[in-house]
C-alpha cells in the first residue's frame, strides 16, 4: 500500500505536476487520519458491544446455575419425599402383618377359651346331675342302706377332684378333705347320728350344686363377655386395616407421582446444566472473538499510524524542500526512479528521494 502511493506520488512528480503534489499528499495523509479515526471509532464500537456480550452472558450463565441449583434441590427433595413415603409404605405393610398375626392370635386362644368353657361346662353339667342323682338316692336310703351309699358319695367325690377346671379342683379337694367320711366307722350304736349325716351330706350337694350352678353361669358371662370383646377388638383392627389399605393405595399413587415427578426433575437438571455449559461455552467464544478482534485491531492501527506518520513526513519534506528547488528535485526522482546512484548531489541537505528510498527499502 505504502510503496503504490509513494511510486503514484514519485509518477505524479515525474509527470511535472509538482503542483498538484502537496494537495494529493495532503489528501493521502487525510484519507488516512479518517480511515485511522474510522478504525478507532469502529473498534470501539464493536469492542463496548462485544464485552456487553460478555458481561450478558456472565449474567445469564450465574442466574443458570442458581436455577440449576434449584433444579438440583427440587431433584433432592423428591428423593427424599420418596424415600420418607416407601418408608411409610414399609410401616403400613408391617401393620398389616401384625394386625393379621394378633387376630390369629386372638382367634387361637379364642378356640382354646371357648374349648375350655365347653369342657368346664360338660364337667360341671356331669357333677350336677351326679349331685342330682346322689341328693335323690340320699333322702330315698333308710338306715341299713346308708352304709352302701357312703360307697357311691366316696366315688362322687373322687370324680369331683378330678375335674379339669382348676377352680372347681381346688373346691373339690376342699370338699373331700372336710367333708369325708368313714362309713365303716359308723356302728348300730351311732345310727342315732345317721339323720344328723344325711343332712350334713345334703346340705354340702346343696352347697355345691348352688356353687357350680354360680359357676356355670359366670363362665357363660365370661365366654359372652370374652366373645363380644374379641368382635370388637377383631372389628377395630378390621376398621385400621380398611384404613392402611387405603392409605397404601394412596401412598403408593403417591410414590408413583413422586418418581415421574423425579424423572421430570432429572431431566430439568441435566437440560439446565447444558445450556450452563452452552452459556459459558458462548462466552468463551466471545471472549476470544473480542480477542481476535483487539489483535486485528491493533494490527490495522499499527498499519495505518505508519502510514499516517509516512504521509506527513513526506508532506513536510516536500512542503520545506521541494517546493524550493523544483528541478532539482525531479532529477533526483527520475535518479531514484532509473535505481540510478546520485552521488552528484550534494548530501548537505536532506532530500525527498533518500527519504522516500529509505521509507521503501525499510519496508
């Protein structure tokens, strides 16, 4: 560029329009001042564009990674939503399994009362009809039989303490430990006793016909009583297992909500993290872009001050020393444009073609 402009200016001069020189070098040392300003102008331009950009992406690359940050945390909280609801759901079917075993249990023992009950009731239902059976037999025996009867209330007695019931063993221990008696010890000389023993021994099946009647009727109370609470303890725990059914059924839509839910979280907090990336990866590229540019720039800057400064050098020149040896000066340019050496010329003063030469060679 620089040695085109200075050979048009050495043509111009060759062509004897020295006059017109000193405006085309005013107007190339112009040209260049503008197209400099115009660089500067433009680069400053772009360049507060270009860091706009940069500080814009900045901004929305942090604003992107507090949303990812929420992204995340929505992600952590169905998580943990998930995890505190199947442990939920673990509990409420661990319900069930015991509700299920304790009415088991209920049921067997149950079975096993309502087994002793009847056994108790057969046993006692057994011992009044033998009280029955021994009271008739007792007030129907006259004085030679009540010996032989004595054998009969023995046997009663001996059947008695072998009942299964607890309550009525220890009744009939002390029944028999009190009230037996040794029929063979009783002699003609003491039958003037035997009404006072018939009365004694109906007075004591008396007693206990009164006793296991009471009996019988507090173990049907107590199998009623037993009964009617195992319903309502069967039917409570029913009522609680309706309720952790349906509560399962809820928790476990729940969890299936939960887990869509959390792939959908997943999903956002991958797409948020890329376009994070895609931002920063944007800004970096700016960054360089402006880089590029600065570097061009000051390339072009450095091109164009050279040539500025190259303009208004060979203006001054021409304007202090051309102008006032006008033919000497063309002689020097056809020298310089035949490559001819001009030792001739004097080198007291500086010239335009040594100026003009070394500006060329120095390129």
């Amino acid at each position: 560029m620089k040695s085109l402009l200075l050979l048009l200016v050495v043509s111009v001069i060759c062509q004897n329009e020295v006059d017109t020189v000193e405006k085309l070098l005013a107007d190339l040392k112009g040209a260049s001042a503008v197209e400099l300003t115009t660089l500067n102008t433009d680069f400053t331009v772009s360049k507060n564009l270009k860091e706009n950009i940069i500080f814009n992406l900045g901004k929305a690359y942090q604003e992107q990674n507090f949303l990812c940050a929420s992204r995340d945390k929505s992600v952590s909280d169905r998580e943990s939503d998930i995890n505190k609801t199947n442990k939920f759901i673990a509990y409420l079917q661990k319900r069930l399994v015991d509700n299920s075993k304790r009415i088991e249990t209920l049921d067997s023992n149950r079975c096993t009362h309502s087994s002793n009950y009847i056994e108790r009731v057969k046993n006692d239902n057994m011992t009044l009809r033998l009280i029955i059976f021994l009271r008739n037999s007792l007030q129907n025996l006259d004085n030679n039989q009540l010996n032989r009867y004595g054998a009969y209330v023995e046997k009663f007695l001996t059947m008695y303490k072998k009942a299964k019931i607890s309550e009525l063993v220890e009744l009939a221990h002390e029944f028999a430990d009190t009230m037996f008696i040794d029929w063979n010890q009783i002699t003609p000389s003491s039958q003037g006793n035997i009404n006072t023993v018939k009365g004694q021994l109906i007075e004591m099946l008396n007693d206990m016909e009164r006793y296991i009647r009471e009996q019988i009727k507090n173990a049907q109370n107590l199998e009623i009583t037993t009964g009617v609470t195992l319903a309502d303890f069967k039917g409570a725990i029913d009522i609680e297992n309706e309720q952790i059914n349906y509560d399962l059924q809820s928790e476990q839509q729940n969890v299936q909500k939960l887990e869509e839910q959390l792939i959908q979280a997943r999903l956002a907090a991958v797409n948020c993290r890329e376009k994070g990336i895609a931002l920063q990866q944007q800004q970096q590229r700016a960054i360089e872009d402006l880089k590029n540019e600065e570097i061009q720039y000051n390339k072009n800057k450095a091109r164009l001050q050279e040539e500025l400064n190259l303009f208004t050098d060979v203006y001054r020149i021409y304007s202090t020393q051309v102008g006032t040896s006008e033919d000497k000066f063309k002689q020097r340019v056809d020298d310089y444009v035949n490559d001819r050496k001009v030792d001739s010329y004097e080198r007291s003063q500086y010239s335009l073609s040594d100026a003009v030469r070394k500006q060329v060679q120095n390129e």
